[in-house]
C-alpha cells in the first residue's frame, strides 16, 4: 500500500467503526477487492475498547442490543466465536436494574423485561400488557428499521419489499392494535406511560432509554419513537433483550474484525482520510493525511456524512442544495462517557450481586429525566445527571487489574456546545456525576482510582464523531428513513458517482447493529451488478 | 475535526440586508433625471423601483433605440459584487458557463440552476479583473451565492443601491460617447469592458445591451449618476439622444430574441407549480452548458436528462403571418392540438415582422417543425375576433444589424 503499489482496489472503505468493517466484509465475501482505512491505531470507532489508566481499559459503546442477526449469519459471526447469548457468569440476558436512593431497586430480567422484580403486583400485569404492546409495535417498524429506507417514486423492488413488509405487519395487528399504533406513534413516551404505568421507577427507566443518545426528553414530542428504535433491536432472536458481551465490546469488534481478515479485506490502521478525489463528478480515490493518492473504482464512507460530504469531497464540488441540507443536519450530542478505575467492586445497595453484571440505570422517575433535560436545552449540563451504568470488568476480568473493577457509564445530558465552556464546565460536571453516584452507590468515591470523563466535545475529538453525537445526526423524525442523511439522498447513494456512505449517519441509524454497513454493502453489490 | 471546522471557509460578506424592501417604490439615482423626463407617468415596479413604462411616447421611443440614442436606466437590476483569489472558481461553480474562458475586461451571458438543474436566473458576468467580477441579474440570490460560496475564499455583496446603470443603446451611441470625452471607446469590441475617468472617479462602460443593437453599458457609483446622465445628455443633443422607458426596450430585445426571467420562463425559485420549472436546454440556453469546466450547480441533473432524453421543452422563435401580435397566444399542430404557447410578440417594426417567442412541447419545435399554428385573439370593439395564423420556427435573433458588431463602430 505504498505508492509505488499499483493496485487498484475495487473498493475502499474509509472508516473501521463496526459498519466500515461489516460493510467491507461483506464486499469482499462478493468477490471484491477491498481495503478498508481506519484513522486510529485500532479499530471498532466508539466501540473499541481503550485503556484509559494504567491496567484499566474500557469501551465508549459498552452495552450490547441491536447487532442485527442478519449481520451475524452474514459475516458468520458465531462461527468465529461470537457468543452473545452466554453474558456474564453464564446467565443469558443482561438485566435493567433501576436503582433507588432511598428504596429497593426494580429490575427487568431476561429480554427486556420479561419478568419484573420489586414492583408490585398489578404494576407486573400492567408492565406485562405495555412490554407485549411496544414490541409489537416495535416489530411493525422494524422492516422499516432494517431494510434499506423506502424511496419515492421510485419501484425499487427493495423499498417495494419494505413498505409491503410493514403494510403485512400492520395488517396483522388487527384494526383496533393498528387504530392504536398510528395514534401513538408520534406520542411523546411520557404521555404514553402516564396512559399505561403507576411505577416512576419503571416510567423512569423506559423514559431514559426512549430519549438516550437524542436531544429531547420523555416530554418532547415523537420522543416515543426512541423506544421503538431501541425495541426493533434484537439479540439471539430476542427482541429487546441485550449483552454485556463476554471480553467487552472489544471482544465483538475482534470478532467483527476476524471476519473480515478471514474475507480478505485489506486492513489498515493510522491510515487517515484527508480528500476524496472526483473527476467528472465520480469518485476515483482518495488521498491520505500523509499525502498518498490511492486509486478504486468504489468509494465507501463509513463515517460521518458530513464529514464525507462537506470534508473530503468538500461543498465546491456538490451542488448548493445539497450543501445547505447536510449543514442542517442536527448532530449535536448529548452523551458523556465516564469511565472509572475502582480500587473493588462499588456497593449499590438493594442490588442482587448477580444483577450488577447488567445495566444499571439512574432515571428515578420520567420527571427527573426531563428536569435533567430542561438545561440542555439552553446549553447547560444537567445538575443531577440520569445515566446507564455497567462494570464490565464482570463479565471480562481481564479489562481490569485483579481487585480493581471498571465502571462505565452513558452520562446525559452533556450538551456538546456548552454555553460556559467544556474546560470549566468539565470539572464541574465530572462533581455532579460523581455526586449521583455516590447517591446510589455509597463509598464509591472512596474507591475511584482515576476518573476519565468524555465530553461531547472529547468524544468528537477521539472518535472522530462530528458533535460527538451517538447516532451521527440526530435520530428523530425529521432525520429518519428517507430523511437519512438528507432527503433526496438516502439509501446509501450520494450525488458523487460511486461514492456510497456506510455509517451510522445513513439509515436506520446508531448503535452497534450493522444495518447501515450491512444495507450499503448490498446496494453496491447491487450497483454493481447493474453496471 | 471540530465541527466548527466543518463550517466552511472565509466567505465574508460586506452587507447581507439591502434596505430595499423599507420603501415601497424606491427611487434610482437618476429620478430626478427621470421625473423630469417624465411626460406619459406611465410607471412600473421593476424589483421595487418606480421605473417608467415610457416617458414621452412609446413609439418613438423605440425609434430612438433604432435610428438615433435612447437612455435607459438600469440601475434597479440586481447586482453583485464577488471578489477574491477564489471568485473565478467560484462563479464557475456557480452558473453555467467556463468562467476561465472569460477574460478579465470581457462579460459573459449566462445562467445558473438549482440541483435539479432549473434556471434559478440568468444574466450578465462582468469580469472586472482578475479576480473581481460583477453579476447582474433580475431576481435577487444573495442567500444562494452565499451558500454556493462555502468553501471558497470569496466576498460577495449586493451593490443594488450602490452602483447606478445606464444602458445607452442605438446608432449614435459611439458617437455620444466619443463627444461626452470618453477616449478609446472605439476600441470596445462587442463584450469588452473597460473603466474610464469620470468626475472624482470612474465609469465601467461595456459594450453590452438589451436590443440587439450597437450599444453600451454604463455602471458607476450612485453618488456620481447625475452628472453622468448631464453628461451624455449634453453630449448626445445633437445625436438625437432620448430618455426611454421599458416599453421600447421589450419590443427592441423581442427583436434581438432575447428572454426575460419571470416573462419568457418562469425562474424556479418563484414557481409554485412543480412543472413549471425549466433546465436551460428547454429555454434556449443548453449552449451556455459546459460539461467539461468541472462541477457547477445542477449538473448532475442536467447532463442526466440531457442524456436520458427527458428534456420536455424547448423555447423557439416564431415568424407568424400577417401583422397581429400574436402575446401569449397558445400554439397548435396541425390546428388542433396544444403543443406550446407564446411567452411575447410583437410586430417588429424593424424587421417588419410578426415575430414571437414561444415554448413548446417536445418533440414539437425539436423534431416536428412543421405544420404549426397560433390561434390569436384580437379584441376588436368587445368582440374577440379568433383567428388562427400560421407560424414558422425561424432562428433568434429576428434582426441582425452589422452596426451591433462593427468596431469601431460608424460615426455619426
Ligand atoms: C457516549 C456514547 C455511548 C454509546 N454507547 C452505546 C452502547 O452502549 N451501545 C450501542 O449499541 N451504541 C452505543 N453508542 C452508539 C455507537 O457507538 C455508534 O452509533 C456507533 O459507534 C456507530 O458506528 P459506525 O461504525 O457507524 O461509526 P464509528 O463507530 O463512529 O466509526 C467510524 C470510524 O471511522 C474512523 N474515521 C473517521 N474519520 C476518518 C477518516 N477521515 N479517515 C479514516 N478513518 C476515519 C473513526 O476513527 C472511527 O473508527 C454510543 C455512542 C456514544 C457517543
């Protein structure tokens, strides 16, 4: 791969994060021949796993629940080891545990909650008609979800495919289930719980995953539908359910990694991207920060639109339009990483020792997520932060030195343009999330050892991710399915012949499924075959 | 890559907001001039200014344009100022036409489209110097220069209101010029432009115009209009020099074929209905087009239906017989089917001629030119009287004068 190398690749995919590396798999497994350029030392983007102090290492993405199965079968994961249903300690499913100051927690077990411990009795049967309800609304949007997004006006047998997919499932529901659905799709998630659920612990919770990772709070109109994206996700055929993947997210990346050495992608890290190279409006290569002009005959983005669009094609080279709506795209992240270096395993009272190897949520009550939301609306952090908490160093011991133990966890809201500044406001907010902590899990302070907080900001910076947000542009409404990137352009083509995008910016969207990379490895075959 | 980074480059802007829009007719720098002129009080709003329609009779107004001098005031065209080390490649990706081509001291007809490859505008690129041009237009597109910008280092503003324009236009025109002391005007070759001393300071003259006929353009800063407009007066008295109004120069640049945004197409921004929008191959602007210059807006779209073979229309002049105008008359094959409709006709005193633009439906005026009809309703004494005349596709301009291009041109 030096310049005196004349090879011509078929196809370069810029970006490992987990959908470069799926989607350059999967080009390769169709006869191409593909390199694939990553920036850092390491693969995976905000899924690898850093040692962030001596000895302790951990993963910005830690929980595992949308890595589509599609994408397992396709790059024959569990054949090369993948074990997504053996979480920690041999139990399946990781649990939601909900943790209380001042009470017992409450706890979902199995795929997402499928039995419910420490609530009462009739918040069990009212949990269990709404968690039956919201998958099921869930598995109509999923055809939405994973194929490629719907286009119009045009007979694409795919998005025909799709739209006849949910018209199916919609049908299915029967008329009162599907009066009911449409009725509540747009819904904002704490009306609908307000409907449904007495239980502020179990609102609380359900509240936090509908709005994790976007810029709205359980208030917000449409924020309903942030539940569903979570619910379309599915683990070992079980919709809602996650892992806290044996050996870390990192141990799935190795997999994801393996399957693409094992089709013979050319892999390469410090490799990064500065330009991609146009002629006569078609992609022809690209050039490296180091100055190299490598050649293809097909250019796969697998990071962020904008960056691809804006950065390395660059707006003199795409027509106005198109500028003004990828400059529109709303990207502005709201989640903070902290990870913990502990000297022992933290104490959260009410907490059954097996469920610490879950998730463990702080979001006591739908109100206290939208109270921590109301300041990030205007540019300020959230004095009593909600947050979800695992310590992988459980399920994979090797990520901390014996004794020790990590704790990782998704902090909100953290806008990424903080009106006071991130270098005096990091300080304050690192106080107030430790305060929370200490709140649930009293004398953890004591056993910190380091605390490495990323900002928004930080995260931008070390993955590379455009407002460090977790989707790549937010997920909502107006930035869904053939509004992905931009309307006009959505289903993985750009106006630049030959260049396709790949991430997580494209449709469905965020998180560790590889649909996105998954989908466009298919719309290229496809390309191809029309050529 | 912080996202402000991602924010693109240096486009600096001297003023976003003209304060146009606070008066509801706004006056030029030469109403004064204009007022006095005056004598029909027949107005119009052209883009907000009080502009006369014909000042003492539209008739001879024309005339003027075609046997002697006629002073038009320009100054409520919309115009732009783009400057900096990037302006070239910019205005290239903006409109149409290779930029490269057009060399400093020379203007250019052109347009440019939206992505979907529809005529947001078109106009005059005067390229002031190397690296300084200014766009002359008749809508206005500051917010769709200025995103067309990112990227590029360049400064773009509207000098609407700053800069006063006079078009003066017709036989004598070089004549009063060369009187009014301009020297080496004889040299401007069609297109040429070139600064001249005026007062404290200068006069950009081009040879440029809206009639088809010999003609110049005048551009200076508004403080200095008046004495520009005594100027040529004085010296055009014994050339046979007149003030004109729009009438006159419509019926003598339908002559020349020339269209008009919003007249003779509809621009994109401005049309409501989706099909309403043109590509430039559908209005007669597909020479402007250069595939080969590199990106430019719309290109995509319009190298796409060019070679798909979707372009659905196209703008022709028409030869009609007899001596009605034929104004927004619908036309027909074979008499009885719709195929298009005239967008401005006159009769063309010079080219003593019925004599149309007109838009068709393709294939119609592409592959089938014969056979073709305009049905004209002529009102006479409030009864339409129908009549139904044949018409032929004949090529634009409808007149060609020798006097337009000779240089120098003929004294007078
Ligand atoms: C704080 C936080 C916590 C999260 N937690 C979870 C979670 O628990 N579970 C979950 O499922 N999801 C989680 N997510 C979301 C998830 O991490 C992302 O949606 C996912 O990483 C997107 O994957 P991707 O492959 O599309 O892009 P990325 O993971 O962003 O990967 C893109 C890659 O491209 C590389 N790159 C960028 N520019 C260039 C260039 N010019 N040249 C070469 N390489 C380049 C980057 O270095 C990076 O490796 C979280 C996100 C955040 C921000």
């Amino acid at each position: 791969m030096t310049s005196s190398d004349r090879t011509v690749w078929d196809a370069i995919v810029i970006g490992g994060g987990h959908n470069g590396l799926i989607c350059a798999t999967l080009l390769a497994k169709g006869r191409r021949n593909v390199l694939l350029l990553e920036a850092n030392a390491e693969m995976g983007g905000a899924a690898r796993t850093e040692e962030f102090f001596p000895g302790f290492r951990d993963s910005t993405a830690h929980v595992l629940n949308r890595l589509h199965p599609e994408v397992v079968k396709a790059l024959d994961l569990e054949e090369l080891g993948l074990d997504l249903l053996r979480g920690a300690s041999g139990s399946t499913f990781a649990p939601s545990v909900v943790l209380s100051k001042d009470g017992a927690p409450l706890t979902l077990h199995g795929a997402y909650g499928e039995t419910l411990t420490g609530a009462s009795a009739a918040e069990q049967a009212a949990w269990k008609d709404l968690r039956v309800q919201l998958l099921r609304y869930a598995g109509v949007l999923k055809p939405f979800l994973s194929r490629r997004p719907p286009e119009f006006g045009s007979r694409s047998p795919g998005g025909l495919a799709a739209l006849g997919q949910a018209a199916l499932a919609m049908k299915r529901l029967g008329r009162e289930d599907m009066r009911d659905f449409l009725r509540v799709l747009l819904m904002n998630v704490h009306d609908l719980l307000d409907e449904q659920l007495s239980d502020d612990r179990l609102k609380g919770l359900l509240a936090f995953d509908a709005v994790l990772g976007s810029h709205l709070g359980p208030r917000s109109p449409t924020s309903l539908l942030g539940l569903y994206y979570r619910l379309a996700g599915e683990i070992g055929g079980a919709p809602g359910a996650q892992v806290v993947p044996k050996g870390g997210m990192g141990a799935v990346i190795a997999t994801i990694r393996a399957a693409a050495e094992h089709a013979g992608v050319a892999l390469c890290t410090g490799a990064s991207v500065a330009k991609i190279v146009v002629e006569s409006g078609r992609a022809v290569g690209l050039a490296l920060a180091s100055g190299e002009e490598i050649h293809a005959d097909t250019i796969v983005s697998a990071v962020n639109p904008t960056t691809t669009l804006l950065t390395l094609v660059g707006a003199p080279l795409l027509d106005t339009g198109l500028v003004r709506k990828v400059k529109n795209i709303r990207m502005k992240g709201d989640v903070a990483k902290l990870n913990l270096a502990l000297d022992g395993v933290p104490d959260f009272p009410g907490v059954a020792a097996q469920d610490l190897h879950g998730r463990l949520v702080i979001a006591p009550s739908p109100d206290h997520v939208e109270r921590a939301f109301n300041p990030a609306k205007y540019g300020e952090f959230s004095p009593e932060p909600v947050m979800e908490i695992t310590l992988p160093s459980l399920t994979d011991p090797s990520l901390a030195p014996q004794d020790g133990c990590i704790l990782s966890a998704n902090v909100q809201y953290a806008p990424y343009a903080l009106k006071e500044g991130w270098e005096t406001g990091k300080p304050k907010f690192l106080a107030a999330i430790m305060a929370q902590l200490e709140a649930h899990a009293p004398g953890i302070g004591r056993l910190a050892r380091h605390a490495e907080l990323l900002t928004p900001a930080d995260i931008e910076v070390r993955y590379l991710m455009p407002g460090g947000h977790w989707h790549h542009g937010e997920l909502q409404a107006d930035q869904m399915l053939f509004s992905r990137p931009v309307s006009g352009w959505s289903g993985y083509d750009t106006p630049i012949e030959r260049l396709y995008l790949a991430g997580a910016g494209s449709h469905p969207g965020g998180g560790i499924s590889g649909l996105p990379g998954l989908n466009a490895a298919r719309r290229i075959l496809a390309a191809r075959a029309e050529r | 890559m912080n996202i402000s980074t991602l924010k693109p480059s240096p486009t600096q802007v001297w003023q976003i907001a003209q304060s146009h829009f606070r008066t509801l007719r706004a006056d030029t720098p030469f109403q004064p001039r204009i007022d006095a002129a005056a004598k029909t009080n027949e107005w119009y709003n052209w883009s907000g200014y009080r502009a006369p329609h014909s000042l003492w009779d539209e008739e001879l107004e024309y005339f003027a344009i075609r046997s002697q001098a006629a002073l038009f005031d320009i100054s409520p065209m919309t115009k732009y100022r783009i400057e900096g080390p990037e302006a070239e490649a910019f205005c290239n990706r903006l409109t149409l036409r290779d930029v490269t081509r057009l060399k400093p001291g020379r203007v250019h007809y052109t347009a440019w489209c939206d992505d979907q490859g529809f005529v947001l505008d078109d106009g005059t690129l005067f390229r002031l110097s190397p690296d300084r041009f200014r766009l002359c237009c008749q809508g206005r597109h500051l917010p769709w220069l200025l995103d067309s910008a990112i990227g590029f280092t360049v400064r773009i503003g509207e000098e609407t209101e700053q800069v006063a324009g006079l078009a003066l236009q017709g036989p004598t025109s070089f004549a009063v010029l060369r009187d009014a002391g301009f020297a080496g005007i004889e040299r401007l070759k069609p297109f040429d432009l070139a600064d001249f001393a005026h007062e404290s300071g200068a006069v950009t003259i081009s040879r440029t115009g809206f009639t088809g006929d010999l003609g110049y353009e005048l551009f200076v800063e508004r403080e200095l209009a008046l004495p520009l407009w005594d100027r040529l007066m004085v010296a055009g008295q014994l050339h046979g020099i007149r003030p004109i109004g729009y009438a006159a120069l419509d019926r003598a640049r339908i002559e020349a074929g020339l269209i008009v945004a919003n007249a003779d197409f509809t621009a994109a921004q401005q049309a409501v209905r989706a099909d309403r929008q043109r590509l430039p191959y559908e209005i007669g602007l597909g020479f402007m087009v250069d595939a080969d210059k590199g990106h430019f807006n719309g290109r995509r779209a319009i190298l796409d239906a060019r070679a798909g073979k979707k372009l659905r229309y196209v703008l022709v002049g028409l030869e009609i017989e007899g001596n009605i105008p034929a104004e927004h008359a619908i036309v027909y094959h074979k008499k009885n089917r719709e195929v298009g409709l005239v967008s401005a006709a006159i009769w063309a005193p010079t080219a003593k001629k019925s004599v149309a633009i007109a838009s068709l439906r393709r294939p119609f005026g592409d592959l089938i030119l014969d056979d073709l009809w305009v049905e004209i309703y002529a009102m006479r004494e409030l009864r339409y009287e129908r009549v139904m005349k044949r018409a032929r596709i004949v090529p634009r301009p409808f007149i060609r004068l020798e006097r337009r291009s000779a240089t120098p041109p003929a004294d007078f």
